[in-house]
C-alpha cells in the first residue's frame, strides 16, 4: 500500500516528530513511500525503548521493488550519461550533509554508539562514499590493447563496464550507514538501481537516505529500501530472487553461507564482508606506548563491534606483563555512558539478545580456563544505564590456542593476550584462525614489518596502525572472512561486467 507520492518526503522525520521517540519507518519502492501495516520495533540499545515501528516488507513488496528497480535500470539510470549521474550522487552527498544532524540522531538512537564518533566517522563517510565512487567513476579508465593480425592491419581490443542492472545490498547494524553506502554508492555509480536492506536492527539512516534521494531528485526505483529480517523475510527472499542480477553482503560468515545457497540457483556474482577474528601481533622492539593506544582502540571501539576488531593480541615475551597491565588500564579507564555524553567512550551493545551471546562467551571463557584481567560482567550503575546494553570491558588470558573463547568471533568489548616467543610462532599462531580480515603488526623493525605482513593471512595488514584507511584500496577478508574486494576501483570492477570489444582494422 502506497503511504505518498514522490513528494511526499521527510516520513521518516515526521513520523519521529509525530510520537516523540516512537513513529513509524515505511519502505521506499518506486519512488513511493510504501507501509504494509505488519510492524516490528525499532529498539534503542541505550534503555530498551522503541524509538520506531518498522513496516516489514512482504514478498509482493519485495517484488515490487525489484520490478521498480528493473524498470528505473532500463529507462532512466543506465540511459542517464555519466557525468549526469554522478553529479546526482554528489546531492545526495550534499543532502546527508545537510540533515547531518537527523542521521546522527538516528544512527546514535539505532546503535548506542558514542555520538562523538558517528559524528566523526559513520555521518561523514556515509557522504563521502558517494563523493569518492561518483568522482572515480568519471575519471576511471578501462583496458585498450592494439594487437597484430597476420593481414598486417591489426586490431583493437577495448573493454566497456556494463552495470549488471539491479544490485542487492544486505547491510548489518554495526555502522549502517557508513557500509550501507559503501555499497550502494559504487552500485549506482557504475549505473546499477539498487534494493537496499538494512538490519532490522537499524533500519533509521537508510529510510532517511531514501528521503535525501528523493529530494534530490533520483529518478523512482533507482534507490529502494525494504526493511525486514533474514531467513522468510525481505533478506532471503532478495537473495533468491531471479530478478536480482548481483548480491553485496556485509554480516556474518553463516549468514553469508546461508545467502550463498539462496542464491546459487541463480548464479549470479557476490561480493562477501564477512566475520572476522583478527590478531594484533605486538613485539617488544614496538613504540609501547603507540602499540597500547592503538591495540586497545582496536579491541575497545564502538563497543569491539567493528570486524576489524581485534580479538586475539599475541604479545612477545619481555612485554607481556607490562603490556597487559598497560591494556588493562585503558580498559578500565574507558566511559561506559549515555552516548550523547561528552565523556562517553563505551557505548551498549546492540541490542539483549547480542548482550546475551557476548556474556555467554564471557561465561564460556572462565569454564575454558580463563584467568579474567579486567571485566567479565555487567555493570552494576545504579542509574539508567542499568536498563542498556552495557557489558564491562573485558581481557582475558592463560586460554589454549584451541579454546573456542579464542577461535570465534565475539563482536564484544573483549580480547584475548597470549605471549609468544618467536616471530614464526607469532605468524604461525595468528594464522590458525578459520578468519582472515585484518591483522596490526607493531614493531621499529621495518624489515621484519614488510616480512611478517607477507605471510599474514588476511586481507588487510596493518603496521603501527589500525583502522587508517584510503577508500581506493581493497578491503575485504579472506577464508571466513569473505569473498571479493571492494575500495576504488575494486568496487566498480564488482558493481560492473567489464565486456572486452576487439575491433579488426
Ligand atoms: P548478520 O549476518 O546477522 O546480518 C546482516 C544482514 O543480513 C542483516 O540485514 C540481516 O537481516 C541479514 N540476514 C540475516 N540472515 C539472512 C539470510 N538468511 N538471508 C539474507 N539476509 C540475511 O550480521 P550482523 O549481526 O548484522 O553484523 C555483525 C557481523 O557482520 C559480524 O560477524 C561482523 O564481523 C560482520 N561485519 C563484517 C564486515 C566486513 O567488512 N568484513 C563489516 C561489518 C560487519
């Protein structure tokens, strides 16, 4: 059922504006701000309030935005000329930054985290990915080969990207908008429409981002939105769908399974951010102060709810006890707090039933052998934080390599230090891992740097660093950890066919 016209926007605000604190969030198919009147709760981690009902998009609505996709694809955004299109997407980086504040209400609302970094990175990228994939799609160049033939003419070979035509995005709830449109702005860019489904668990910044592209002017169906959950519900049921020409996902390795089965019946090409359970190999020649910083941001921020996040950190021997008190200072000195506060560096998880499976494992780990650093529990505040999601920051040691508390991801506020004694030791142990998305190297070694990093197995090294990052880069994980690459033009070589045209002269 239609809940507006084209010009009916701003429904996501209005409805917020309406009942304080509870309105209601519609899909956007077609143009068109469509309810179904099936609703499920938008829940803040912050106090367990509901902050929006969400209108679950049935199958019918489901195709019906694969079919708007379809039409948008073939008589608006493919014929569209490039610059064009691209000049578009930077309004729509111009109308995030304009309603800057709605989505950073929206995405601290949604995700608990700290307001000080939504503000910093998940607002400001969700703009940028459309400036970055907008820009490099008008100056991105394709392969051209003069060849000889044995007439003496020869011929030209040259390759053109063709868009696939409606791209899926499953997006998880860890920094929505941000990996939202890390997607969907280089699917757009190459000329794809887009259904994109955010987590039920965050569903606001991708109903305002269909908002802003309404407003903008993006043609109907270019951009759509259907809100729901996985298995029997919008997710699985646009990883099946025919109509779908490409899938991009970022969640969990199972999930991922799971949408790799649902849609091999028809083939069509993946591309996978998945689950991570990343080391950071710390040795004692490294700047100790630089190597506690930045470990502990890796283990600690938004609530170790990043899959970047390191959960295993291998400390070599001479270091070890100093390191693990250095790591257990800053642990405790991290501010468990409302996240509008200024002082708030550790945010809720994201929601009792993630709660329920990061405390399982804190549980886990004492019966695994666990000697408990710091942490291991709730918070007992006294005040209003004790209705949140909050769960202490938490280190543990003495596990074996084999613990499962050392061999699955968390996606908490925790992290295991074990020591090593030799550099192929380090290697070998942070490669015996079923994940491989990122590890950070520290040392003042840049031999043994460029060595060790070589024979990490992962998609991304970091050395005295974590989480620094150019957009053009590959990003993406290996075994567990994904399928594919994406940054730059590893993007628009995903989000488009490159078709290789030889010309005989
Ligand atoms: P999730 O897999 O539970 O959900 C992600 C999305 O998939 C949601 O929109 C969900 O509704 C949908 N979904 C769930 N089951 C589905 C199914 N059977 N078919 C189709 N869709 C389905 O992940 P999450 O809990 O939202 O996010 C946390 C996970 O994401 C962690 O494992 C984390 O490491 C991973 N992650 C990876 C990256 C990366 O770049 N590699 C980035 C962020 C998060």
């Amino acid at each position: 059922m239609a809940a507006g016209p084209n010009s009916e926007t701003g429904m996501a605000t209005r409805a917020r504006e309406a009942a304080p604190g509870i309105g209601e969030l519609p899909n956007y198919v077609g143009g068109r701000f469509e309810v179904t009147g099936s609703l499920f709760d938008d829940v803040t981690p912050v106090s367990g309030a509901v902050v929006s009902r969400v209108h679950e998009a049935d199958s019918a609505l489901v195709d019906a935005a694969v079919h708007a996709a379809r039409g948008a694809f073939e008589s608006a955004w493919r014929p569209m000329p490039t610059a064009k299109r691209c000049a578009l997407l930077h309004k729509v980086a111009d109308g995030i930054e304009a309603r800057f504040d709605d989505f950073l209400a929206a995405e601290v609302a949604d995700t608990g985290k700290p307001a000080s970094i939504a503000r910093q990175i998940d607002i400001p990228r969700g703009a940028a990915n459309f400036r970055l994939f907008a820009n490099l799609m008008e100056t991105a160049g394709t392969d051209c080969f003069e060849m000889d033939t044995p007439d003496g003419r020869g011929a030209l070979n040259y390759s053109v990207r063709e868009p696939h035509g409606v791209v899926g995005v499953i997006a998880p709830w860890n920094l929505p908008l941000l990996l939202l449109t890390w997607k969907v702005a280089p699917a757009l860019a190459s000329g794809n429409t887009v259904i994109a489904k955010p987590s039920e668990e965050t569903p606001v910044t991708a109903t305002l981002l269909a908002e802003v592209m309404d407003a903008v002017g993006v043609p109907p169906g270019v951009f759509n939105v259907v809100h729901g959950f996985g298995p029997n519900s919008a997710g699985e049921w646009l990883s099946r769908h025919p109509g779908i020409d490409a899938l991009t996902f970022t969640g969990e390795s199972r999930t991922g399974a799971a949408i790799m089965k649902a849609a091999a019946d028809t083939v069509k090409p993946l591309s996978f951010e998945l689950g991570g359970k990343n080391a950071a190999v710390v040795f004692a020649d490294a700047d100790f102060d630089a190597a506690i910083e930045g470990t502990a941001r890796s283990v600690f921020a938004n609530c170790g709810q990043v899959c970047l996040c390191s959960e295993r950190v291998y400390v070599e021997r001479p270091i070890f006890e100093r390191f693990v008190a250095a790591l257990k200072a800053q642990a405790e000195a991290l501010v468990p707090a409302d996240p509008w506060a200024n002082d708030c560096t550790l945010g809720p998880l994201i929601s009792a039933e993630h709660r329920t499976k990061v405390l399982g494992y804190y549980d886990l780990a004492k019966n695994e052998g666990a000697e408990v650093v710091t942490g291991g529990g709730v918070q007992d505040f006294g005040d209003a934080r004790d209705a949140g999601c909050y769960v202490q920051p938490t280190i543990w040691t003495g596990l074996p390599d084999s613990a499962r508390t050392v061999r699955e991801e968390v996606f908490g506020p925790v992290c295991h230090v074990a020591p090593f004694d030799s550099e192929d030791e380090a290697i070998a142990r942070a490669n015996d891992s079923d994940y491989g998305l990122a590890t950070a190297i520290w040392t003042r070694d840049l031999s043994r740097a460029h060595r060790v990093a070589r024979r990490i197995e992962a998609g991304i090294c970091w050395v005295n660093c974590w989480f620094l990052r150019d957009l053009r880069t590959p990003f993406g994980g290996v075994k567990l950890s994904g399928i594919g690459r994406e940054g730059g033009l590893h993007s628009l070589n995903f989000y488009a066919e490159q078709k290789n045209i030889c010309v005989k002269l």
